[in-house]
C-alpha cells in the first residue's frame, strides 16, 4: 500500500507546477500586447534613426555634387568671359600693328605686356574622384587663383595697348602737324588738299562711347592725316631741278633786266649748270608742254595737280612729250641756253593757280622733310 505522505507530497507539487503555469499563461495573456507594442516602438525608433542618418548622408552628397556643379559651371563662365577679352584684345593688337605698319604677332605665348600675344590658357577643368586620381585634383582655390592670374594678364594687356594707341595717335598728330607746317611754307593752304574724294558716301555711323573705340578712332584719324600729308608732300615739287648743289644766278622777284637793264619781274630761278646737264621733274606729273616758248627757248611744263605747275626752261634739248607721265627726277630735258638767256643755265619756275611763285619755298620745304626724315629715323 502506497505511502500516504509521498502521494501527498507528489499532489503538492503538481499543483504548485500548476499554478505557476496558470500565472505565467495569465501574465503572457494580459501583457503581451504591451510588451508587443514596446518592441514596435523600439523598432521604429531604430528605423527613424536609421533613416535620418541616412536622409543626412543623402544631403550632403547632393549639397556636394551641386557645389562640384556649380564652381565647374562658375569656372566655365568666367573661362568663356576670359576667351572672349583675349579674342577682343587679339583684335585690337591686329588694329594697332596695321596703324603702326608692323607685322601682326603670333598666337603663341607670349608676355602680353610687350607683344600683345596672349597665347591660350591651359585648361582648367574639374576633376572628380571618377575621373582622375587624387594627386591631379585641382582645388576651387587653386584654379579661382589661376584664373585670376589670366584675367591680371589680360588687364595688363589692355592697359599697355591702351597706352600704345594713345602713343601711336599723339606721335602721328605731331608727325602730321609737321607735314602740315611744311605745306604751308611752300605758300600752299593745307585745306586745299582736304576735299573730300569724290565717289564716297554710306550711312553715318557713329562711333561708340567706349573709350577704347574713341581711342581707336583718333589714331586712325591722325594716322589718315599723316598719310596724306605725306602723299601730299611726295607729290609737290620739293626736289631740286639738277642733282647736287648749284649756284643761284638770279633768284625770283625783282630784278635788272640783263638785256634792257631795266627792273622786270623775273618769274623764276636761275640755276648755274653745264650744258648737257639733266634737267629733272621735281615731282610727278603729266607734261602739258613740251616746245619752243618764246623767251623760254626750249621748255618743259609738268601739271603736278592741285593747281601747282613747274616748267624747265632754255633747255638745249628736250627729254620728254606733251602728254607723257614722269615720276620725281626723271629727265625732263637737258640744260642750256635757248631763248633769252646769256649762258648756260635752267631757268625753273613754281606756279600755283597760273601764278608765279618763289621756288626756294618748295626747295626750303624740300630740305626740311629730309633733314626731318633723316632724324625721325
């Protein structure tokens, strides 16, 4: 028969194992859903968390890819703005070596400051860590600052052509004035050659404000001024009528008569010479007489325009045709003594409008231009 204690001992601990498994199905049962949402809210939390750190990292690489595009599309701007001052400056410097008559310089590089070559930029272009390694990156420092060493440059370089226009125009005004100041002296007015050519016309244009166009366009003027003071001049008579240096035998103005002894006006110079010696144009110009004039004897008479005549006169024999264009000292006959003449000698007169004038003016004129071509040299 069964011990009584045992089995109560048994039943105690079967109901006691009973028990704690009704609590612990009773706890489960009331608080699980608790425990469950507290678990979710951790997980959200987590989740959050995780998904704001990952929103920042996202942030930020945007905001720096959008920098990378930004400094690459603020370089290529100012890269283009740069590109563009350098062509204008390449034009300018075409403008200013045409003015001055020099060869235009060469594309390559060059110091600005001296040769207007500006050469090209090397490229500055941003890399990435795709596209090259990190010992090519270039900071936006570095090429902010090289960029701003191009654009001092290029400022160098249009204030030097700045300058040189303004050189070019003022020596070109002196050099016209002067000209101009020996016109006047052969007792021509200068005005006389300003006409306007006939056959031009077109729209007025007018020119810009930009200093550097006014610029421009006052050393063309004064570099046009010049050049046809200078094509003026090359076509009056300011060379002498026989090479080398001959003595006056009778100037122009009154004078004794050496056949009536009586004052006369004589219209010319008279040049001591050999007979045989080459009487020679003193400017271009297209013969209008060629034949024996009365008291001339022989003589040679050059149209030079403009209403200035020479005629070479007592000339023993003649060199050229009516008709016929001879440049400066070409021959135009040989010295004499035909006409009314006592001896060897050319008779050269300067005649503006039909009237006789000195022609020591246009020799004078003549031997300044040299001696002032001679030194401008």
């Amino acid at each position: 028969m069964a011990n009584p204690r045992r089995s109560t001992l048994v039943l105690g601990c079967g109901l006691a194992l009973t028990a704690a498994w009704a609590v612990a199905a009773s706890y489960f049962l009331v608080f699980h859903d608790e425990v469950l949402a507290r678990f979710l809210a951790r997980q959200a939390l987590a989740q959050s968390a995780y998904e704001t750190r990952l929103s920042d990292l996202q942030g930020k690489l945007d905001r720096a890819a959008s920098d990378r595009t930004l400094t690459r599309e603020a370089v290529e701007v100012r890269l283009s703005v740069l590109a563009e001052r350098q062509e204008e400056l390449s034009r300018r410097q075409a403008a200013l070596a045409e003015l001055t008559g020099e060869a235009p310089p060469s594309t390559g590089g060059g110091d600005p400051g001296v040769t207007g070559s500006l050469g090209e930029p090397e490229p500055l272009a941003l890399r990435t860590t795709e596209t090259a390694p990190k010992r090519e990156r270039r900071s936006a420092r570095e090429i902010g600052a090289r960029l701003a060493a191009l654009e001092t440059r290029l400022d160098a370089a249009a204030q030097v052509q700045a300058r040189s226009f303004d050189r070019v125009a003022r020596s070109a005004a002196r050099r016209a004035e002067t000209l101009r100041g020996l016109v006047a002296g052969t007792g021509l007015d200068p005005a006389r050659f300003e006409r306007p050519m006939p056959g031009l016309g077109g729209p007025l244009v007018p020119i810009s404000s930009d200093p550097f166009a006014q610029g421009l366009a006052q050393a063309q003027r004064s570099a046009g001024d010049e050049a046809r003071l200078r094509r003026v001049a090359g076509a009056l008579p300011l060379r002498r009528p026989i090479l080398g240096e001959h003595a006056v035998s009778s100037g122009f103005g009154t004078r004794l008569d050496p056949f009536t002894r009586g004052l006369a006006l004589h219209t010319g110079l008279d040049l001591k010479a050999e007979t045989g010696e080459p009487a020679r144009a003193t400017a271009p110009g297209r013969v209008t007489a060629a034949e024996i004039a009365g008291g001339y004897g022989n003589m040679v008479e050059l149209d030079h325009g403009y209403g200035v005549v020479t005629r070479y006169a007592h000339l023993a024999r003649l060199g050229v045709a009516p008709g016929q264009w001879v440049r400066a000292n070409d021959i135009v006959g040989y010295v004499g003594s035909t006409g009314r003449s006592t001896g060897s000698h050319l008779h050269y007169e300067t005649r503006i409008d039909g009237e006789p004038v000195d022609p020591q003016r246009f020799l004078r004129a003549g031997a300044q231009l040299d001696a002032w071509q001679f030194n401008a040299r």
